[in-house]
C-alpha cells in the first residue's frame, strides 16, 4: 500500500455533550469544535468526538467495557493530581501482569483507562 493511514481518534455517543466536554477537559483533552449535538476534542495527535444520543437502550455493560485507553510517562503523579481536580478511579494505579494501569468511568459510563509507558510497550513496576 502506497498510502499512509493515520488513525485520527473515534467518537462516542454521550448522553450530555457539556457534562463530556467538562470530564475530558479535566483529563487535558482541548475543544476544537463545540456544538449542542456534537464535540471534538483534542489530546495531542488525536481526538475524541462527542455526539449527542439517547443513551437510555445502550447497556450499561457495554458502556463500562468500551475503553478509551491513554498513557502518560507519570502514572502516579497523574493519578495525584487528576484526584485533586475531582475525578475518582474505580481501579487506581495498579500493576498488571502487562501494564501498570489506572481507570475511571466518564460520566456516560465509558471505561477510561490510563497505563504507565507508551501502549503496548510499557511494564508494570518491578
């Protein structure tokens, strides 16, 4: 193949695009585009939109299971100041036998997952 594909980011079905918008700026994601049915937010290459659904026929499993995975090079200091600004994880940094990892819900009950290292190449701590 010739061409490159890049992978731009994904969207998700929110049932409140402000409450959203709220959350992941408190993650550090920036808003690019801000509109009562839909967002776009940024975190460095990628981005996240936001579209406004009736969420009230989607399971809550399903939710909790759809992960939006990031990394960041200081777990734990993460985890301290992203408790400061009012956001509870459900599992806080833990280690994996793959990863050390952290996670919370967003306010539609999507899974937000944090890892230590760049995906797929990190470790837990030794």
């Amino acid at each position: 193949m010739a061409e490159t594909i890049r992978f731009e980011g994904l969207s998700l079905p929110v049932s409140d695009v402000t409450r959203s918008i709220e959350f992941y700026r408190r993650l550090g994601f920036e808003i690019e585009v801000s509109r009562p049915m839909f967002a776009l937010l940024r975190l460095g290459e990628g981005t996240l939109g936001l579209l406004r659904q009736d969420l009230s026929g989607w399971a809550k499993e399903a939710r909790e299971n759809t992960h939006l995975e990031l990394s960041t090079d200081h777990l734990d200091d993460l985890y301290q100041e992203l408790q400061a600004k009012d956001i509870h994880f459900h599992e806080p940094p833990h280690d994996e036998p793959w990863e050390r990892a952290m996670a919370t819900y967003d306010p539609d009950g999507y899974t937000v997952e944090i890892a230590q290292g760049r995906r797929g190449h990190n470790a837990p701590r030794e």
